[in-house]
C-alpha cells in the first residue's frame, strides 16, 4: 500500500507540473449545441494549451451525425527541427472533447 501512495503522488505531481508549463484547462461552452465556428475555436485553445502551440491551421471542420470533427495541422518542435504535424479532434454537440489523434507529417 505504500508504494501506491508513492505512485499516486507522482503522477498527481507531474499532472500539476504540466498544468504550469502549458495552462491546461477546459474550454466551456454556455449553450447546449456548438456551431462549426464555436467548435473549431474549442479545438484550437486545445491544441494552444496541449501542444503549447502558437499557431493551428484548421483545415476542415465537419459535422456527423452527433460529434463534429476538427483536422488541420499544427507545427511541433522535434529537438531543434520544424516539423508539421495534422490532427483530428472530434468533439460532441456540447463542445466536450471526445477524441484526438495526432500524426507527423
């Protein structure tokens, strides 16, 4: 049992670390249904606070059925070297993030 609590705190530790370095937080939406404007505005302050990104290009932004999904590419630092790197988040109705997938490009 007490090399759960060690572990606990370590993780509670580093979660509170990464929180300061890019100011994780959630995004809230004060309607029920976002629109195509509010839902790539909620996965770009995602990516801002996740990947500590300055810039996020959205190239889609498309709704099916109950989720909208947001792809684009946002570029990374890899030791010294730029690279790109697109994503796809895809939120439900009411603007809560249900999945991200990133890939280099």
């Amino acid at each position: 049992m007490f090399i759960f609590t060690i572990d606990f705190a370590f993780i509670t530790l580093n979660a509170i670390h990464q929180k300061n370095i890019c100011g994780l937080g959630g995004y809230t939406v004060k309607d029920s249904n976002i629109t195509k404007e509010s839902a790539g505005q909620i996965a770009v302050e995602f990516l801002k606070k996740r990947k500590c990104a300055e810039r996020v290009d959205i190239s889609t932004v498309d709704k099916s059925d109950e989720i909208w999904v947001v792809r684009g590419t946002c570029p990374i630092d890899l030791e010294g070297h730029p690279w790109a790197e697109k994503f796809e988040i895809v939120l439900d109705t009411k603007g809560r993030i249900k999945s991200s997938y990133f890939a280099l490009l």
